[in-house]
C-alpha cells in the first residue's frame, strides 16, 4: 500500500479529517485532480445508499451463559451489540461524537446545568403495540438509580429527579450541574423499555428487530421489526449473532466466510483480515484505556517521586507496539484520549527515561519493590502488560514484581483492594464524565484513593461549566493534575479493532464501543 | 449377576450424592460471588447488595444445599441465577450436544484404536509398531487446541472442505450435524486413540505370554489369529477399563475443543457457571458429569466381568 | 553399547541422548541461553535472525532463550508433580488392596469421587482458595494426579496380594510398609514405569491449563506449557512460534517413553527367563 493509499483508508475509516488529508496528500505530491478523485471515491464509499433486506451474520466475542436481555446486566459486547438491536435509547452518540436526538427528539439545558427538559418523540410504539410515552423514559431511566444492581447506578448517582411534564415531556434534575449529562443518557445500558416491563425473557423494546431465538453464550437471532421507526436505519431483514469467544475462531470464521463481520479482531492477527481482498478492518482510536492504579494513600505509593520514578521508567510505546500491535496509542497517565475535543495537548509525554526513572528514584529515598497485582480478567494481556512493565522498569533500575492473580475472584478480592493493580476502563462519551467515575469526589470505582480538593472543585465547576473556553481550560488543567500527581498509570489507550467482509455496508468506525458503538445492527447493510 | 448390577447403582449413587455435597462446598468457598462476578467493575456496594439478595445469596448455605437437594431428588434443578432460567431447561440442549460429540467421537474412535492396536501387537518391533508408537506420543504431547487450530488451517481455511465453526442449533439436521462437527470429532479422535491404542497393546502382549497362547501357537495358527482370537477376549478387562475412562473424558473434559470450534455443549456452560458463581448450573453440571463417570465405570465393571470366562460361566 | 548391563537399543540410545540433552539445558540454563528470560531484546514477534535464532516471542523476547529456561521449569515441575503423585498414589493403593475391609472401600469410594470431578474445575476451586505458590501448585497438581494412579497401583497390588507369598508374610507378622516395598513393589514395577511415562508428559499441558485460569506458573518465568499456549494464535499466520515449545514437549515425552519401553523389555525378558 502506498502511503496515499494508506491516507485514503485512513480518512475513509474517519481516522483523518477531510481537511487532513487534502493537506497531507499534497504534502505527499498528489496532484490537485488525482485527490479529488480518490477523495471522491472514499465519500462515494461513505454515501453509498444502503440497500435493503438479507441477513447479517455476525461473530461476537464477549458473551456468556449467564447474559440476559436485561439492559442492567451487561458489562459486554454481545449484550451491547443484541442490546442495540432490540431497543432505542434516548439520545445516541453520533459518529462525530456529539450527542444526537434518538426517542428524546431535543432537549433544552435550564442554566447552571441542573435541569434538563427531554422532549420525547411521538408515534413511536413497541414491540407489544404500546405507544412510547414519558412514563416509560421514567420507568427506563429508574432502572438505573437508587436500589438498582444496574452497571449504570454510578453514572446515575447525579439524577436527583425525574419528572414527568406531559404525555411527551420530562424532566431531569441533577445534583449538580453537568453540562455533559446528554452523554450520560447515551449509555449503552439506558435503553427504554415499556413502563412496568420486567419478564426480560420476552424483551419489549423500539429497536429495528424482535426477538427470535435467544441462547445465552451461545446465538442471538432477531427479525425485522416491521413498525420501526428510526428514518434511514434498520435496512436489513434479519440479524444473526454467533458467540465466538476464542480470538482464533472468530477470525478463521471470517475468513471462512461463516460471518459476515467480526468484533475485538486481534490486533496481531488483523493482517489475515487486512491482507485478504474480501475483508476489511474496521479501526476507530477510543477511550478504552488500561490502567495500572496504585493507591494514594498506601506506602510505598504514597511516594510521589515514586510513583514519578515509576511513570519514567516504563516503556508506553512498546506496550502499545506488543499488545496492540500497534492498533492503540500511548497514555499519559490521564483517561482523556487524543479523540476526545478536551484532550490536553500541551502536557509532557511520559516516556521511557532510565535517567528520569533514577532520578525520582534517588530522590524518593530508596527503590522499595513495587508488586504489580495482575491478571487476564482484568483485560486480555493485563499480565503481559506488568510483565513488560517489569522488564523495563528494571532496566531503569526499580524493583518491580508481577503477581499473577487467579482470574476468578479478581474483580472481588484485588480490584480496588490492592495497592497496585491492573484494570481497564472503556471510556466515557464525555471528558467529565471520566474524570468523575474514576477521580472524582463521590468516585464509585476511585482506585487510586485520588482526594484532591482542588480537583474535586475544578471538577464539579468545570461540570456545570457552560462557556467552551472557560471549560476547556478547566478540563485541561484536571488532565495536568492527574498527569503531576495521580497514583494512576494510563500507559495505552486501545483502538476498537472490528473486522468484515466487503459486502457490509454501513459498518463504520465509532470510538464508543466495538462494531459502531454497539449500533451495527442498527445501521448497517448487505451490499448484495 | 442382578446382586451385582444392583449393588453397584446403590454406590453409585451414594458416591454421586457425595459428590454434591463436594460440589457444592467448593462453590461455596470459592473467592467472589455471582453479584461481583456478574457486575465486573460496574458493581458499586448498593448495586451489589441488592443483587446478591435478589439472587437469594445472603440466605445461609445449608438451607440452600437442603433446598436444593430435595428438588433434586423430584427432578427439578432449580434455575439459573444469572439467566432465571430453568436449569434442566438450559442443561439439556447443551447434554445432548455433548453426547452427540463424544459418540460421534467414540463410533470412530474406540474400533480404530481398538485395531491399531492389534496391529501393533501382532507386528510387535516392527516397523509398523514403531511408527505407531511415535505417532500415539506424538499425539497426547500436543495440546487438543494446537490441534484444532491446525486442523481448521488446513482443512478449514486453505481447502475449504469443513466449516471451522461448529456452530449446531436444535434445529439442525442429522446429517449436516455430522458434516458441521468433523473437525471437532477429528480433534478428539486424535487426543484419545492413543491412549486406548497403547492399552490394547500392552494388554494383548501381556496376555501373549500366557501358556495357552503357546499352546494355540503350537497347534500351528497363524500370529493374527491367535492375537485376535485367543490374546484378545481375554485382554478386554484392561482395555475397556480405559475406553470408559476416554468416553468419560470425551463427556467431561472437551471445554477446550468446544471453545475452539464454538460447540454449544456442556463443558462451556459448565467454566462459565463457575467464574459467574451460578451456583444451581455448576451444581447441576457437576452432578452430570459425576453421573455419566459413574455411570460408565459402572458399566466397564460390568462388561469386564462379563468378559471373563470364569465369571460368565459360573460353575 | 550397554548401560546396566543390558544392551541398548538404538530407541533407547535416542531417548537417553534427549534426555541427557534436556536435563543439560534445565541445569546450565544461564549458561545455554543468550538472553535472560525476562529481557526485552526487540519487537514482539521478530523474526529469526543470527541473534535470535528462533525469533522473538509476544512481548519481544528471545524465544530459544525462553525455550531454554522453560525446559528448567517444566521438566523440575513435571518431575516433581510426576513423583509425588505416585509416591501418594502407589502408597495409598498398595495399602488399600493389603488391608482390604473398610479401607480399602473408604479409600476407592474417595477416589472415585474425586475422579467424577472435571479436574480442572477441582484445581481451580482447590488453587483459588489455597493461592497460587509454587509448592500449592505442585502439591496440588500431584494430588489429582494420584487418584489416577491409585487405581492403577490399587488393581496391581489386588492380584499380588492375593497370592501366597505375601500371605505368608502377613503371616509372619510382617509390617504393611515391609510388604508393599520388599513383596509388592518389585512385581508391580514394569506397569508403574510405563504409566508414569505417559503422566510425565500429561502434567505439562496440565501447569499449562492452570496457566489459562490465571494460576500456575508466575511471569516472567517460561514454561513449555503456557508458552504453547500464548503462541497458539500465530499458527494461523504460518509462524513456527506455537511448534517449538509444543515439538519440545513432544521430543521428550517420545525421549522418555523411549527409555520406558527399553526398561519394560529388560523387566519382561528378566522375568521371562524363569518362567
């Protein structure tokens, strides 16, 4: 490939901007005729009018025995990706990454941020023949707060209340102000199901299929809901999901051609797929982050120069060169990706600095071992990660360790327990958002023990913040606080790797979540 | 012969209640519980509160344990914490499944081993037996994965002659169900053989030594007559002790293969009731697979017995 | 050529060679290898060069040298496992065929019962509670591994303690541990050796399977086991990685049954002579 082609895939897989790549294109030499013929073919390939009707065979990874089509439950993609075919939520998060209207036709921001009015849209019924109405926005979004199991409870923590205005109308108060909370509402687990509805074994929703047949771990077969309602979506007749855990077989399967798309395609197997004239990889950089979290508060991590010596003396690119094959990013050490509008851009990269590492390490006053608490439940590769952490950290003269923790119980027993761990984060649609889950004051899942008054305020102001600027200056300088002095080591942030046959259309890259945000059966189509 | 048919299914069953109650302590002493399982790093302590007391966890064990054993005893297994589902509901597509596998398996494997082995013994130092020998090691020193991944890669994705995914449904037909499960069957029939092969082997040459093969040599028969008609019948009691413990293994331990070819059977259903702590599922497995050990030891008892001379015609 | 005073076989001879070539590896592992286990030396999955003459491995890690060191702990491991388990196994079952009666069924009800158990689901339960230490694990491990052998060692003994001489010995007033090591042991020998160069191999890909629930060996240390099973992906891109440690395995398993066959037939031709 060359490198014009290869900028041609890059903008046509959304990874570089129009403007970008006309800019870089000329850099390379092209001429003025051949760009606009090239850039034409890649919007033609954009806008290609989706054809109607087939069947879309899907291999998922990441489903269960135990997954139920109670939106509360999931935690992973084949309930997100099934979830997105059986219901609607109330606002999506569009392609360019703004919140856009979805059964909440528009909302309207009260000042300071506090209250939200939803306007939701009419004529739109579920799959029993009930109209979609505001008791069921309310019954929906309740499932999420106070006494709930639901993954979503944290995120809802900020609802105060909800209130219904009219047969179409509610409204939303918070706690405090978020200018951001439109992003909360487009969580894949606030999905709206009818009033009352709680036999999740017959699934209710909006979305574009019906349920057919569903086995838990092992398929997930829905048809065409004939009365749907969304305006340019919905185009296939049937979709057809098979849960294929094994990284190997999902491949072989594409290959094979026993599905049509694939999700988590592996980035050190991605050439079969990229290689391969009938496929194509579909790649979006996102906010899905690892992490190593020490705790604040626990020696020996309550050292800063420590946890300095720490931040130096590891190897980010070769993390992301090793685990990712390259299909990521380097962190550092804040959860807000290059893709996010409030990334900081004006902090130091940490890097590899065996100097840097010695240096904190002397002034820390000793190199006491550091345990880096690890397993593969956290994220596939989590000990191959500390591993590699290891290697380089001891180059740099620390002492590292990794312990390898059984993968059952981990979640239990070293999660938020253990002073030094591995974990993950999928991101967050919005900047605050992140930065409140995991940093904040009232942080459900603080794994670093992060209490910073400052922070905390500038979080809660930068919230309920409405002016651009002001805000933006706010959120860059949480990023700068995280990056001094957090006890959280981001060290890669990991793009969202799909994969599919050539004959899917509409199947484009999202940095929310696998296969478009979880909506590929939403918004894709059969070519033929 | 009923005295010891009977005698046997009264210890059978009490070693499977046994087992229960060894199932069930060991679910309950594992770290983590279904709500963190379940939840991963969404849980927040009130979320995880009320789903462990929706899920019944906060009663005390031994009155689940009672509970549950008694229903048992009536047929019913309960449902699945996770899912809400009946568990015999959830249990038997996914048994049948895993019967279909290991007796598709069985059917090529246990007469082809069974004839490997013959071979071998009636070319004993040969260079037929040699080969064998190393190709058997060959084969149990291999993980079944790296076969299985071997195999789709070459029958699978370069030839195109056996779908990689063996993907069945409850609807599908017998006969695609044969063609769909090759490579699956393939895998196992090569883990297994053997193992079997070997003990075929080993047995019959045992048996050789004995004075009446001499005997039979001495009146002229030819090798493979006497190995087949005179070493082998009396060679059984070991061999099919080993064939049980291979159908056994075909039923219990295929969770690898099934990973690898995305089979619905039981052996999946089984590693993920045990990281998600559904405790009814584990359970409910567990008992499934003490049952058809049991049940097939009991069996080569039998048979063995059978095969003997001096117990089939007592005098 | 002739070792013991017997004659070697050209099998055995090539069993002993591999044998003799892998204890040398485990032993002289710092020496062998070119690169430490842990070291980071390139790019994960380099490809072989004069440096690296196998390539490097997921993380950018010199295979052969891995290689070099996972031999020190799978071999150590296995044969410990190996041995233990059949010190517990081959004890346990020779006693419950001497004493008959009620321990003899209290001890084959037990190891019934722990064989209807899917093993790895039992070491799971037994490792995630005890923790993941390396004498956990190899006791463990062993501990699976003997209820197979009890009932090998158990079916072996039942025949020999049946026949007269060890009845008169029980007679005699002779002690149970006399009776298995001087009366039992020695006639059961030849079937035991051939088992227990099958379990040796099994008890590789066994750490491996652990390795696959989180448990087993710790990083960065190589065992064959796992490393087959990190690797296994490459495979589909005609990468050698996965075949190496899975042909290492393999060539000392065939190595040691080599040898197992060669002492069976001195065992066999030894007892034959005065039959």
């Amino acid at each position: 490939m060359t490198e014009l082609e290869f900028l041609k895939q890059q903008h046509q897989d959304g990874r570089v901007s129009r403007r970008e790549f006309l800019g870089r294109a000329a850099a390379l030499g092209a001429s003025a005729a051949l760009v606009s013929t090239m850039l034409g073919s890649v919007e033609a390939h954009a806008a290609e009018t989706p054809r109607k009707g087939g069947t879309l065979r899907l291999g998922l990874g990441g489903g269960s025995t135990t997954d139920s089509t109670d939106p509360t439950t999931w935690t992973d993609s084949v309930m997100v990706d099934a979830g997105r075919a059986l219901y609607s939520g109330l606002v999506e998060w569009g392609q360019d990454g703004k919140p856009i209207p979805e059964l909440a036709e528009s909302w309207e921001i009260k000042p300071g941020a506090a209250e939200w009015i939803l306007n939701l849209k009419k004529g739109v019924t579920f799959t029993n023949g009930k109209t979609f109405d505001a008791d069921d926005a309310i019954y929906s979004i309740n499932l999420h707060r106070g006494q709930t199991k639901s993954g979503a409870a944290g995120s809802f923590k900020v609802v105060k209340d909800v209130k219904k205005l009219n047969a179409n109308q509610i409204s939303i108060t918070l706690d405090s102000g978020d200018a951001d909370f439109a992003y909360v509402l487009t969580d894949y687990h606030m999905m709206i199901v009818p009033n009352g509805h709680t036999d999740w074994s017959k699934p209710v929703g909006t979305g574009p299929f019906t349920l057919d047949k569903f086995e838990p771990g092992v398929r997930f077969n829905g048809t065409k809901n004939a009365n749907y309602w969304k305006a340019g979506r919905g185009h296939l007749d049937a979709i057809d999901i098979t849960v294929i855990n094994d990284t190997s077989a999902r491949v072989n399967a594409l290959v094979t051609g026993q599905v049509d798309a694939i999700n988590r395609l592996d980035p050190k197997l991605a050439n079969l797929v990229g290689k391969n004239p009938k496929l194509e990889i579909v790649r979006a950089a996102g906010g899905w982050h690892t992490v190593v979290s020490m705790m604040r508060d626990r020696p020996p991590f309550d050292n800063a120069d420590l946890r300095l010596a720490f931040k130096w003396g590891i190897d980010r690119e070769q993390i992301v060169k090793a685990l990712f094959a390259g299909f990521g990013t380097v962190g550092n050490d804040h959860p807000i990706p290059k893709t996010d509008p409030y990334y900081n851009s004006s902090l130091p990269q940490f890097k590899y600095d065996a100097d840097k590492a010695k240096f904190y390490a002397k002034k820390a006053g000793g190199t006491p071992t550091i345990t880096i608490q690890a397993s593969d439940a956290a994220f596939n590769g989590a000990v191959d990660m500390a591993t590699l952490m290891q290697a380089s950290a001891s180059k740099a003269g620390l002492k590292v360790e990794v312990k390898k923790e059984p993968a059952d119980g981990f979640w239990d027993n070293v999660w938020l327990k253990g002073p030094c761990v591995t974990s993950y984060w999928a991101g967050r649609s919005a900047a605050t958002q992140m930065l409140s889950v995991a940093y904040g004051p009232d942080a459900p899942w603080n794994e670093s023990h992060f209490k910073d008054p400052k922070f905390s305020e500038l979080l809660l102001a930068s919230r309920a913040e409405l002016d651009e600027t002001k805000r933006k200056a706010m959120i860059w300088e949480l990023q700068a606080i995280l990056h001094d002095e957090g006890a959280t080591v981001v060290p890669a942030f990991r793009d969202w790797v799909d994969g599919h046959n050539k004959n899917v259309g509409g199947h484009t890259p999202h940095g929310g979540f696998d296969m478009d945000n979880g909506l590929i059966a939403d918004k894709a189509w059969l070519k033929s | 012969m009923l005295r010891l048919i009977a005698q046997r299914l009264g210890l059978g069953l009490i070693t499977l209640w046994a087992a229960s109650i060894l199932i069930f302590v060991g679910t309950e002493i594992l770290p983590g519980d279904l709500a963190s399982a379940i939840l991963q790093n969404s849980a927040t302590p009130e979320s995880l509160a009320e789903m462990r007391s929706e899920l019944g966890l906060d009663r005390p064990a031994i009155v689940r344990y009672g509970e549950w054993l008694g229903n048992a005893a009536r047929g019913d297994l309960g449902h699945s914490l996770a899912s809400k589902r009946d568990v015999v509901e959830e249990l038997s597509p996914r048994l049948k499944n895993t019967v279909f596998l290991a007796a598709y398996a069985a059917i090529i494997a246990v007469p082809l081993a069974v004839a490997l082995g013959l071979m071998a013994a009636i070319w004993q130092g040969g260079v037929y037996d040699r080969l064998v020998n190393f190709v058997t090691l060959l084969t149990i020193s291999v993980p079944e994965y790296l076969v299985g991944y071997i195999l789709i890669k070459y029958l699978s994705v370069q030839m195109g002659w056996f779908p990689s995914l063996a993907n069945v449904t409850p609807e599908t037909p017998t006969l695609d169900r044969i063609y769909l499960t090759f490579l699956p069957v393939m895998t196992l029939v090569l883990v297994v053989v053997a193992h079997m092969m070997r003990m075929t082997r080993a047995s019959v040459l045992n048996i050789m030594a004995s004075p009446y093969i001499e005997m039979a040599f001495l009146k002229g028969l030819p090798k493979w007559r006497v190995v087949v008609r005179h070493a082998f019948p009396n060679a059984l009691a070991p061999i099919i002790n080993v064939i049980a413990l291979n159908l056994a293994y075909l039923i219990v331990g295929v969770v690898v293969v099934e990973a690898v070819f995305v089979y619905p059977g039981l052996g999946q259903l089984m590693v993920d009731a045990v990281s998600k702590h559904d405790v009814p599922v584990v359970q409910a497995c567990g008992l499934v697979f003490a049952a058809a050990f049991i049940l097939l030891n009991m069996i080569a008892d039998i048979l063995a017995i059978l095969s003997n001379p001096r117990l089939r015609h007592p005098r | 050529m002739r070792l013991l005073g017997h004659r070697l076989t050209i099998p055995a001879l090539i069993g002993l060679i591999i044998i003799a070539l892998n204890v040398i590896a485990a032993l002289g592992a710092p020496l062998i290898a070119p690169f430490d286990q842990a070291d980071v030396v390139g790019d994960a999955w380099g490809d072989p060069d004069p440096q690296h003459i196998l390539g490097l491995d997921n993380l950018g890690r010199d295979l052969f040298s891995r290689l070099i060191y996972g031999a020190r702990m799978s071999i150590g491991l296995s044969f410990v496992i190996t041995c233990l388990s059949f010190f517990i196994g081959v004890v346990t079952g020779f006693t419950a065929a001497v004493m008959r009666g009620w321990v003899d069924l209290g001890l084959s009800r037990l190891v019934d019962l722990l064989l209807s158990m899917p093993t790895l689901i039992f070491a799971f339960i037994i490792l995630s509670v005890l923790g993941t230490d390396l004498p956990v694990l190899i006791i463990t491990i062993a501990i699976l591994d003997s209820v197979k052998v009890f009932r090998l060692a158990r079916a072996l003994a039942m025949n020999i303690a049946a026949m007269e001489y060890v009845e008169v010995a029980r007679v005699r007033g002779e002690g149970l541990w006399w009776v298995i090591t001087k009366e039992i042991l020695p006639n059961a020998m030849a079937p035991l050796i051939a088992e227990f160069g099958l379990r040796f191999s099994f008890a590789f890909l066994f750490i491996a399977a652990l390795s696959f629930l989180g448990l087993g060996v710790q990083p960065p240390d190589a065992d064959w086991g796992s490393m087959v099973r990190d690797y296994r992906d490459m495979i589909n891109l005609d990468s050698l990685a996965p075949l190496y440690p899975a042909g290492a395995i393999a060539i000392l398993t065939i190595g040691v049954n080599f040898v197992v066959d060669w002492m069976l037939s001195i065992h066999s031709r030894s007892h034959g002579e005065g039959a």
